[in-house]
C-alpha cells in the first residue's frame, strides 16, 4: 500500500482533478443554473415572456439542431477566416513596429502620442472609413479586426524587448552576431511569450469586435447570424450562437495559453 501511494502520489492527482475538474464542473454548473434561474424569471414575465427563448433548454436544443442540419458550421467558418486575417495582420505589424519601439528609444518617444491617440479610439469607429477604403465587405471587417488587435501585440512586443538583459546583446555582439543574427538568436527567443501573451489579449479584444463587425452587409458569420435571429425573433437561435461564440473563444484563449507556455523560457518556480 506504501508503494501504491507513493507511486502514483495521490495528493497531486487529487490536486489535478480538483484543478481540471472539479473547479471547472461547478463554475459551469452555477453559470448554468443563473442561466435557468434567467429564464425561469423572463418566462415567469408577461412583459417579457416573448423572450424564453433565451433559457438554457430552448437555447441547447437549437444549437443540437444547428450542429445536426450543419448550419452551425457554415456560420463558424466564415467568422474564424475573418479573425484570422486581422489577427494576422495585427501580428505582422505589431511585432516588427514593437521590437523596433523596444530597441529605440527615440522612436519609443516620438511614436508615444500618437500611438496612444490612435489605441484609445473605438475599432467600430473606423467603420466608415473602412467601407469606403476595401472593395469587399470582408476586406473592411478584416481591417476592424486588425486594428483592434495590433496594439496588445505592438505594446507586448515593445515591453518584452525592453525587459531583455543588455548583456545578452553585448555577449552576441562579442560573438560576432550581425543585426540578423541578434534578432533570431537573441531577440525573438526572449520575447515570444511576450508576444503570444500579446496575442493572447489580441484575440479577446478581436472576438468582440467581430460580432458588431459582421453587421456590415455580409450574409455569414456569427455576427450576421445573432443580427438575422433577433430581426426573426428566434431568440433560443441567437442564445445558441452565443454559446457557440464563447465556446470558441474560450478555445482560442485555450490555444493562446499553449502557445505562451510553449515558448516561455523562464523556469517555473
């Protein structure tokens, strides 16, 4: 019996199924039952019982029906092609512009106010501008995506370069590691947690700003799915396609924390 214990150390498995799943099952299980009690109050109303189709029971049976007829996939798709782009975009501006804030300090300066300026303004704002500047509508919803999403990964990427040790540079220059050199071995080894964890922060602003994005003239999406379920009061369709969309964001938070845990380079304590 010692050796059984001591083998398979059950106050940490006990901690790991407490952790994995324990927590979790009751988190869920009060959002769950505040969710019924929602409904139970909304059907409970005459003003508002033309809503009760937001209550969990109407709301799984139409996401069944959804994932059943394929529906739900032809919805999904078109908003994850959507994200990807602009998150893509986001990455490939937001690095580059953020290790070169990092590594200057006159650039730091001289890009502060305006990049500040530019962060606090609404992504939704630039809707206008964005209808009138893409050809397409996913071109414009593209575009509100990315400039959502670029600054959590430029400001993430500038600070992880400015916490890396100047003689890490000074042991490469001694080297003989050219400019290349420095940013391959040195630099973006050090920072991609930085710019996962950037990213990270990216996707959830990202995931907001798709769903009144796609109110734009498309006819896919999750956005344009909520928009045509409310106008035809299927309102236990939209309370599914809610769930759908936390469903997925929670698996893309899932995939951004694996991503930052993969490249970290620091020691756990």
């Amino acid at each position: 019996m010692r050796w059984h214990t001591r083998t398979f150390r059950w106050p940490a498995v006990r901690a790991f199924l407490l952790s994995t799943v324990a927590y979790p099952t009751a988190g869920i299980a009060v959002l769950l039952a505040l969710w019924w009690l929602g409904g139970w109050a909304i059907a409970s109303n005459d003003d508002v019982v033309a809503f009760a189709g937001f209550a969990p029971a109407p709301a799984f049976a139409a996401l069944a029906d959804m994932v059943a007829s394929g529906e739900v996939w032809g919805t999904i798709f078109p908003s994850l092609y959507r994200i990807g782009m602009g998150l893509l975009w986001a990455f490939l501006i937001g690095v580059p512009v953020g290790v070169a804030i990092g590594l200057s300090a006159a650039l730091r300066e001289v890009t502060h106010v305006p990049f500040q300026f530019l962060r606090m303004i609404s992504p939704l704002a630039w809707m206008p501008i964005a209808v009138l500047a893409f050809a397409t509508w996913d071109g414009a919803i593209v575009f509100l995506i990315a400039v959502a999403a670029v600054w959590p990964v430029l400001f993430s990427t500038a600070q992880g370069v400015r916490r890396i040790d100047p003689l890490w540079f000074k042991v490469a220059r001694n080297l003989g590691a050219d400019g290349w050199q420095m940013l391959r071995r040195v630099i973006m080894p050090a920072i991609g947690q930085d710019i996962f964890a950037g990213l990270r922060l990216a996707v959830g602003v990202a995931w907001i700003v798709l769903v009144p994005a796609e109110y734009l003239g498309v006819t896919s999406g999750l956005g344009y799915a909520i928009n045509d379920a409310r106008d035809t009061l299927e309102y236990d369709t939209l309370a599914a396609i809610v769930v759908v969309i936390g469903i997925i964001g929670f698996l893309l938070d899932g995939m951004c924390v694996s991503l930052i845990k993969h490249f970290s380079w620091r020691q756990a304590d």
